[in-house]
C-alpha cells in the first residue's frame, strides 16, 4: 500500500483545517515532536482552537514565533469559551497585520499589510481610556522622560565596541541563561547604551537597538528569557536570590529610554522596537505577574531601596513602567482585548 505524502499544515500553528478528511497523512504530534517524553513538558495542543489563531498560544500561552507568528494571539477566556472573532480575513492579506495592526515580518512579509475598518474603532477606545488614567495620576500627556536618566547603577559606561564584544556570548545560538547573575550582566550591557554615556552618538544607540531587536538574531530571545526568568525561577527553586531592581528595572529603563522610543535611523526601526513590545504581549501573563508581586513587596517595605543596592527613585520605577506599558497599548492596540489584565495593572499602578 502507498502511503499518504505528509501534509505539511499538520504541524504549523495553524495546524489543518480538514482535519480527519485531510487527504495527506497526520504524522507526528500536532506541535512536531515525535518524542513521547517531551509530551509532559508542555499542555497539550487543543485540537478545537479557532480557525485563524496560533494553537501554541491559545493552548500555552506563548509562541516562539512571537510577532512574527502568521496566526492571531488570543487566548480562550477565563469560562474556556472561544473568542468572538473579527470579519474574517481576506484572500492574501496578512492575519497578524489584519488583526492586530502590526506585523513582525515588516516589509518582508508576502503579504498584504492591510488595516480591518471594523476592528479600528474598538482598539482605538481602550488604550485612550488607560491613558486617562495616566493623566489622572498627574504624568500630563505621559510623555518620554524628561532627562532620559537611568537609574543609579545602571550600565557600567563601556563604549559601543566594548559593548559589542561583551553581548557577543550572550547572542550565541547555544546560550541559555543558567543564574540571575547572567541575567544581570546582560541588561548592564544592554543599558550601557544611554545618552547619559558620553561614549555614545544617536547612531552607535541606534545600532545597538537594531543588533538586539533584528527578526534573524538571538536578542529578542534572550529578552523575552529575562521576562519570564523571576516566574519561573520562582517554580523551579523559589525566589531566593532574584532582585526586580536589577532583573526587571534595566529592561523597562532601556525599553523607555529616549534612543529607544525616538528611533528613526533604520527604515526597520519602527517594527525593530514593535518586536521588543511584542515580548511583553507574548509573555504578558509572566511580566504581569512579576510586575505585580514586586511593586506589592516594595510598598509592603515602605522602600524602593533593595538591601544593598543604590538610592532607588519611586518615581523613575512608576516613570518607566508606564513608559513601556503606554509604547506597548499604542503599538499594539488589541492589547487590552488580548490581555485584559493589563487594564488592571495600569489601575492599580495609579490608584
């Protein structure tokens, strides 16, 4: 007997919309791994994810794809029902572009970046009323901060060249970060790019955004490492020895920092940062969760000075996380939709 070609939509996030009528063959498990033993490692795909979004993101929470994943990012919600979906997409347009208004794949993408009319209004309301909310709290329109000043210890003032030499074993496609003090390393790095380091220009800043942020290197994936590292370190052996002033502070620093927001140089920019807020919308349930316990700690203390650690500013902390959750509701304006939670996080934030 003949056997089936392999149908190769078996084992993609969108998996095979004929299912058992498909006429090529099923083979494997539907996320590609033929080893039984690594089925206990992550839940199982669920078969009855909605046509059109990502089965690894609607069954885990996270896609490796991130932003550059074709299918929408949504989850069931907290009943497990299916989301009430938009007009459904048309022939040969992009489904991220068309459902979220933004695509990780930028100009390479091969297909047609076109805006839902009927979604618009929708995602337009609710990051508007958020922003209320920052206004409220006395931070005026919320623009970029004033002095571009990163907090005290952040970055250790070596020069562009320097800084590449020492991000280079970190970007290498074998590394994984193994201790909190790798972690910190890397995001001293990563902040030696500041205008605050008169080793710096526009460009070198720019640069450097573009080295960590480009879709064919390791540096969105060694962020997206450091999101969700405190969750699951704190699974794994418990919180002992990980400080949200050195393991969280610097990356949300950075991301608000002015050479990050006001990128311009690159054509590529603009999506180059959309695919750092993409690390917070992928992994926002982890962020949300770290942010959360943190802040609760801090104001438990009564202090935002770490045992330890330098003079630590209240305002700079709240200044920076608005700063990178306002860049994430304007990029990504489905954000509410997709993460509901992060229209509490922001009200609990000012309250």
């Amino acid at each position: 007997m003949v056997s089936k070609p392999i149908c190769r939509f078996f084992q993609s996030p969108g998996g095979c919309r004929q299912g058992i009528n498909c006429r090529y063959a099923h083979n494997g498990t539907p996320d590609g791994s033929t080893d039984a033993s690594s089925s206990g490692r992550h839940p199982p795909l669920d078969p009855n994810t909605p046509p059109g979004v990502c089965r690894y993101f609607w069954s885990r929470g996270a896609c490796n794809r991130g932003t550059s994943c074709t299918h929408m990012h949504q989850r069931p919600d907290s009943q497990g029902n299916n989301p009430i979906l938009s007009t459904q997409v048309p022939r040969g347009v992009c489904r991220t572009f068309w459902t979220s208004g933004l695509c990780g794949r930028g100009a390479s993408c091969k297909f047609e970046h076109r805006t839902n009319p009927d979604a618009a209004p929708l995602e337009e309301n609710a990051p508007n009323s958020l922003q209320s909310h920052f206004k409220a709290a006395g931070l005026g329109n919320f623009t970029i901060l004033d002095t571009d000043k990163f907090c005290v210890g952040t970055g250790k003032g070596a020069n562009p060249s320097e800084t590449r030499s020492f991000l280079r074993r970190f970007l290498q496609d074998n590394f994984r970060f193994q201790t909190v003090t790798q972690i910190y390393s890397f995001l001293e790095i990563i902040c030696n790019a500041n205008t605050q380091n008169a080793e710096w220009k526009l460009e070198d800043g720019q640069e450097h955004l573009h080295m960590l942020a480009k879709p064919d290197g390791n540096g969105v994936l060694r962020i997206g490492d450091v999101i969700r590292f405190p969750q699951e370190e704190n699974t794994l052996n418990g919180r002992t020895a990980w400080s949200f002033q050195r393991g969280y502070l610097p990356l949300l620093t950075y991301l608000s920092s002015e050479w990050v927001v006001r990128s311009t140089l690159h054509h590529d920019v603009k999506q180059v940062y959309c695919m750092l807020c993409g690390l917070i919308h992928t992994n926002f349930d982890p962020f949300n969760k770290t942010i959360q316990e943190s802040m609760q700690s801090l104001m438990q203390s009564r202090s935002f000075q770490e045992s330890g650690r330098p003079p630590l500013s209240g305002s700079h902390i709240f200044k920076v996380l608005f700063t990178a959750l306002l860049q994430y509701l304007v990029r990504f304006k489905d954000a509410p939709r997709t993460n509901p939670a992060v229209s509490d996080l922001v009200h609990q934030a000012v309250g």
